[in-house]
C-alpha cells in the first residue's frame, strides 16, 4: 500500500498533516539529550542545547521538586505563611556598554525581571563583580552608577556584593552576578498549570532591541541603524498588568532565545499549543529591517525589558490597556492565543494566510547578547 493511502483509500490532507505532527510531537516530548563532551557557546544561547545542558548536569545533580520547575525564581514558602521569591544571573556582555544601556542596568533589570513575572514584589538584590586586571576605576563607577540608578528606579536596594579580580584577559573586561529576593502577595499565583485553551497571548511591547542593539553596537556587520536597547525594569507594568486582570496565568519575560523561545517552554510544560499571529507581533521597522538583512528571525532575538503574559480571554483588553497606560508598555499587544491542538506546538499565522512551526532555537545563531 502506497504511504499516501489509509485502507484502500487515498489519505486526505488534514490526514497527512495530523501524521506528520504525531511524528513532531513524539520527537518533541524527547528529553534534551546532551551529547557533547565539551561546553559549546551553543550550550549558553537559551535554545535546545542550553536545555540539555541545564537538565542533564545541573537538574540531575541538585534535582529537588523547585528546581525542577526550571522557572524564572525559585517561590520558596515561609513559615509565616508568605512566600519569597529567590533568583539569580549573570552578565556577560560585549561591549560592556551599548545604546540604551550597560552591563550594570542589565545585572539590575535582568534579575529585577525574573522576580515580577514570578509574580514576586522584588525587595533587594546582592552584586557580585568578577573584574580584569587592567580596567579603569572611571569605568567601573560608570557602571555601577548605572546600578545604582537602575535599582532606584525599580524600587530595589543592592544589599551585599562581593569582588574578585582575574588576570588580565581573562573576563572581557568585567562579569557581573546578581541575585534578587521579592515578597509575593498572597494569594498571587502564576503558573503554566492555569492556562488554558482560549486564553490570549499578550506580549508588553516591541520585540528585539536589545539583541540587535547589542550585535550593531560591535560593529562587526557593517550596519548602521538607530536602535537602543530595551533594557529596562517591568516590575511596575507586572503590577498595572495583574491589576487589570487578576486572573492572569503565567509570565516570563523573553531575553535569551526571545519570544519563541518562551513560547516554546510554555507549551512544552503545558501541553497546549501556542498560535502567534505574525500580523500582530509588534517590531519597530528599523529592527525588522535589521532582522531581514542578517537573516534572523525577530521571534528568537533577545529582550531585556518585555515580559510574554497569558490572560484569559475575558480579561485581554484591559490588560492590554492598562499596559499601554504606563511607561514602556504604549506597544503592548495580543499577539496569539492558546489551543488545546496541535499539543506541544509553537505555530505562526503567517501575513501570506499559510502557518509555519517556531521550534527551539538550536545552535547558537546569534552572538552573546546577555
């Protein structure tokens, strides 16, 4: 019998379709495998490689049911009955600083970030330098300047540090490392277990600035566009969000692997699919045309001050507004929505009326942004 016949008679395609996403679908719910026998920059750029590494090293060594979570922080319950919220990162950008920002207001914003979506009020963080011999003190005040300011407009207090000095060439420059504790209110909870088919992907602004702000700014490419870097806090547009629509369901703000990439973890723990609609995504136009003429698809570039939120469907259009009503959410926008099928899937509505699958970033496509 021929592979395009059911029975006796020809397969339709809604048939052959439905096969080839059984096949997807089963490779999909595959455990990362880490086949390497040496750390790869592929291990570090968010996408299936990061996700082997993460699981077969380090989940497996300290596995304990919050780890497993593999979110954003860690939601560690008190004896008082409330519950912290605990993260940590670090920085390791080239150039240590870029338009719209440095080094020191990602080591802020990035954990300040991870706090909120995790539904967390961010209270205090701890700095860590890890500094080459050789880097000028006017510098280094510039960016720990940049730390303080950045930690004053969050609402955030630097508690405790530490530094080390390394040889020279051996840290480009500077490293930083930072962690962050918040209080989440009672009652708050944010988990990819609460959504649901028909809920809406919103996404808190334009995608991709800080990515190609970062890649431009080494003046490797020989382009020329006038893009800064989004970096910024998004605890405040969190608490407008959660605000105007208490029934949110889950958040994560979309730096390495960018949106797709976010998207791709959700429905891989959920088990739902994700269907963007690429008419809606919102891409300042010096940023696509940047995109288009490397090739990188604006989806999987990095942002350092968006967040991806899924609401219920009845609560979409006051998230949305009360987004736009604060600072830095004026392009917050649905850009998607929730299904029960094809289960496990990222799937883009494309401008030409077709569809096409968004998969985990695989490789390192892009260069260290972060």
């Amino acid at each position: 019998m021929s592979s395009s016949q059911v029975g006796d008679r020809p397969s339709t395609a809604a048939e052959r379709e439905g096969r080839v996403l059984d096949r997807i679908d089963e490779f999909r719910k595959r455990r990362p495998r880490l086949l390497e026998s040496v750390v790869t920059l592929a291990h570090g750029a968010g996408g299936k490689s990061s996700a082997a590494l993460v699981d077969s090293v380090f989940v497996e060594a300290f596995r304990n049911p919050e780890l497993e979570q593999l979110g954003d922080a860690a939601v560690l319950p008190l004896p008082s009955g409330e519950r912290l919220a605990f993260s940590t990162d670090s920085y390791v950008v080239q150039p240590l600083r870029f338009p719209g920002g440095s080094i020191g207001n990602l080591a802020v914003h990035g954990t300040v970030n991870d706090l909120a979506v995790s539904g967390a009020r961010p209270q205090w963080l701890s700095a860590a330098f890890v500094i080459e011999e050789g880097f000028e003190i006017s510098a280094l005040r510039e960016i720990v300047a940049d730390m303080r300011d950045s930690g004053q407009a969050a609402g955030i207090e630097i508690v405790t540090g530490d530094t080390k000095v390394v040889g020279k060439g051996a840290a480009d420059g500077m490293y930083i490392c930072t962690a962050g504790v918040g209080v989440i209110p009672a009652g708050r909870v944010l988990s990819a277990d609460q959504v649901q088919p028909g809920d809406r992907v919103l996404v808190s602004g334009t995608i991709g600035e800080h990515g190609m702000a970062v890649m431009l700014a080494r003046g490797e490419l020989a382009i020329e566009a006038d893009i800064d870097s989004d970096t910024a806090p998004v605890n405040s547009l969190v608490e407008a969000l959660l605000e105007a629509a208490p029934s949110t369901r889950w958040m994560r703000d979309a730096t390495r692997g960018g949106v797709g990439t976010v998207c791709n973890e959700l429905a891989q723990v959920s088990g739902l699919a994700v269907i963007l609609d690429e008419q809606s995504l919102p891409v300042q136009p010096q940023v696509l045309g940047a995109c288009d003429m490397l090739g990188i698809d604006p989806l999987y570039v990095a942002n350092e001050g968006k967040f991806i939120a899924i609401v219920p469907r009845a609560e979409s259009d006051a998230a949305v507004d009360a987004l736009r009503a604060q600072p830095g959410g004026a392009q917050a926008a649905v850009i998607g929505e929730v299904m029960a099928e094809p289960q496990g899937i990222v799937a883009l509505r494309t401008a030409f009326g077709g569809s096409r699958i968004v998969d985990m970033l695989v490789g390192d496509p892009l260069p260290r942004i972060c």
